[in-house]
C-alpha cells in the first residue's frame, strides 16, 4: 500500500513539473537593447492595448552597422516623425546577425504605412546597405529573424502571419515600396518550417504560420 502512495505522489509530481514546463516561456534568442532611442522619443510611444498579431519585415535601404543605424536616428533628422511615433520600429537585425530592440513591443508605432493597423503589428528591419534595399541579405540575417519571429510567435500565440512592408502599404495606403526588397520569402519559410512552423504562403509577401 505504501508504495502504491509513493507511485501515485511520484506521478503526481511528474506530472506537475511536466505541466510548469509546458507553461514556461521559451528562451529568447540573444537580443541586446538599445534604450536611447525609445528614451528620446518616449512621447510618440503608445502603450500596446491588444496583442501583437502580425509581424512586419523592413530593410533599412542604407546604412551598413548597427552603430550607423542607431546614430542615425539619434540624429533628430527623423524628429518631427519619431515623436509622433510614425516611422519608429521595434528591433533591428545586423548584417552579422546580431538583434538589437529600438523601441519595446508593449509600444505600438506607426511603421508600415497601415495606419491604426499597426497597433497589433511588430516591425523587425533588417540592415541592406543599398538605397533601394536591393542588395542580399546575410545568410546571418535570415537565420538571426527566424529565430526572432519563432520566438515571438511563441509568446504571442495570435501572431501568426508575416508580411512584407511593401504588402501592408499596398493594402491599407495604396502605396507601394520596395521594402524589404530583394528578400528571400521562401527561405524565410524554410527556416521557419524547420522550426516545426506549418507555414503557408498566401502570397509572395505573407506567409501565414500555424
């Protein structure tokens, strides 16, 4: 009888520790954070108030550093859209892969020419050194935003759909741009279908995730 108990508190512990595993947060990929720029322009941040639903990919079209990028935007060359939080994003990947956050998800800014749409959007730029975003990306950079995207589809379970900044201008402004341009969307999908993801693309510049 007394080893029946200890089995069943045994399986019951188990249990329990397989349930909290189940439930933990999975680990972000390596992210450095920037706060200065999130500092500076505080005033056109605005508090997230629904989930983050899609994530939206951007190429910088110039700049080849992160040191550039941010120094850049510290300028105050952007002040006049930064503190009204229109042009602003969330994190920036490297051309050596690393990711840095600009502004918190918990924020919401107008980045992708989709108006109030943006509210349950995050955007991810990716460093292309040529003005027209028409140079490859990294082999570092593919790898480094499918490690971001996985991990934010993770904690964000309504997240599901990638798109293009040029597909969200189009389809809520009219206007298209060539960003993030000359981008791989099928390597995107295979990363993320290695990841375990059952990706569909709905067109070129969505992929859809489940």
């Amino acid at each position: 009888m007394i080893e029946s108990l200890i089995k069943s508190i045994t399986s019951a512990v188990k249990g329990f520790i397989g349930k909290f595993e189940e439930a933990a947060p999975p680990d972000p990929p390596s992210i450095r954070i920037e706060p200065r720029i999130e500092e500076k322009y505080r005033a056109g941040l605005k508090p997230r108030t629904g989930g983050i639903r899609e994530i939206v990919v951007h190429g910088t079209a110039g700049g080849t550093t992160m040191d550039s990028l941010v120094n850049w935007m510290l300028s105050g060359e952007q002040d006049a859209n930064y503190k009204n939080g229109i042009g602003l994003f969330h994190f920036a990947i490297g051309r050596d892969g690393e990711i840095v956050q600009i502004v918190s998800p918990e924020y919401w800014v107008y980045h992708s020419l989709s108006g109030m749409h943006d509210m349950e959007t995050v955007g991810i730029e990716l460093i292309n050194p040529t003005r027209d975003n028409g140079g490859p990306y990294t082999d570092e950079q593919y790898a480094a935003l499918a490690d971001l995207i996985d991990y934010m589809m993770r904690v964000n379970p309504n997240c599901r759909q990638i798109v293009s900044h040029n597909y969200n201008g189009l389809t809520y402004s009219r206007i298209g741009k060539n960003c993030p341009g000359n981008f791989a969307w099928s390597r995107l999908r295979q990363a993320l279908s290695e990841k375990k993801w059952n990706v569909r693309s709905i067109n070129q510049e969505v992929l859809y995730v489940a």
